[in-house]
C-alpha cells in the first residue's frame, strides 16, 4: 500500500494572507518585517555594548513577545550563468568571449567549492485577540432563520469593528518594533502578501531555486 502523503497546507495554520497581514485558523494575526543587518564585529568594543545595551531596552519595552528568525539559502546561479552565456554569444570581440567564457567557468568552479549563502533577517510580530466563547455547544439551525436582517447587519458591523480594532493593534505593535529597532541603527519594513508568500514558500520547500529579491523599501 502506497505510503498517504498529505498537501503541505495541512500542516500550515495559516487561514489567508491580506494586505500584509498574517491570519491564523486560530484567530491570532501576525505581521513579519524583514530587517537590515549590522556587522556587529567591524564595531569598537564601545560601539558593540552601545548596541547590545539599545537592543536589551527595546526587548525590556515591549509589553508582548515577539520572534526573531534567520532565513539561509542557498542561491542558484543558473539563470545568472546562462545570461552570461547568451551575452558571450552576443559579444561580436572574440576576445571579450574568451574572457566572458573563463569567467563563467571560474564561478562554476567558485560555486561548486564553496556554497553562497544569503542570509535575511526577520521579526514577527503577534496580536492574539481575546477569542469569547457563547458557551453553546449545539448548533441551532432554527436561529439562523430566527435573525432579523437587522440583527444580522448588526453582528457584521461588530464584527468589523472588532476586526478593525485588532488591526489598529496589531500595527500600533508593529511602529512599536520599528522604531526600537531603528534607536539600534536597524531599518524594519513590512512584508507585503507576495513577499510573505515567497518566504513561506521557501521555508517549506527547502530546495535550491533562484533567489529573489525580497523588496526593502
């Protein structure tokens, strides 16, 4: 009997990506920036503690957790080597092609000896609305039918209230990280849904594929 596998949605507990926004199946919301880097070791000593001290106070003025993740991978050059060949045979100097050809061999050679890994840098920042329960157990067919258009158009106005108020707090958290990580010398952006896609895709699909640029302004 062949081994069931499963869609890798099953194991993701995300509901829908909109406008930037992470919505779990659980009902919490998450927002990701991506965040510059600092060479922390071309620092003086001095310089080094002034960070280590702006980074200890930033984490000691958020009332909320929030998660801090590195992203390797390795990148593929194949589209970047097969560019340089079609520009070989588009270059009419039959010295530039000989040049052109030695140095795409010599980043074959660098590549297949030593793998070139991009880092990125990433935060993720929680809100967990307070989720009440009715205490009903039993689903009651006949209240669906029972409601008044009133009624109805009443709940969906509460509920976007509620949605719009968890939004407001989810970005005020947001402004919160990227101003205690600027006071560090640190530029945090949010991802938007294409940018979140690609990160995500990326992290459940581990393989080597042409690295693209996640936009950072």
């Amino acid at each position: 009997m062949p081994e069931q596998t499963f869609p890798t949605q099953k194991f993701v507990e995300i509901k829908e990506i909109r406008d930037g926004v992470i919505y779990l199946k659980n009902g919490k919301l998450r927002k990701i920036l991506i965040v510059s880097g600092i060479n922390f070791d071309l620092k003086s000593e001095d310089e080094q503690n002034l960070i280590l001290n702006s980074f200890q106070s930033f984490l000691n003025s958020l009332d909320f957790p929030v998660q801090f993740f590195i992203h390797s991978r390795k990148i593929n050059i194949d589209n970047y080597l097969e560019l340089m060949r079609r520009r070989k045979e588009e270059e009419p100097n039959e010295l530039l092609k000989i040049q052109i050809e030695e140095y795409i061999e010599f980043i074959k050679s660098f590549v297949e000896q030593n793998a070139i890994i991009t880092k990125s840098f990433f935060v993720s920042v929680p809100y967990d609305p307070i989720i009440i329960s009715s205490g009903k157990n039993t689903f009651d067919l006949l209240s669906i039918f029972k409601k008044s258009n009133h009624q109805k158009e009443k709940e969906d106005k509460d509920k976007e209230l509620t949605d719009q108020k968890n939004l407001e707090q989810l970005n005020q958290r947001v402004d919160q990280v990227i101003d205690g990580l600027a006071n560090i010398g640190l530029k945090a952006i949010p991802l938007d849904d294409e940018a979140i896609i690609e990160l995500f895709y990326n992290l459940y699909n581990p393989t080597l594929i042409e690295k693209k640029d996640i936009p950072t302004q």
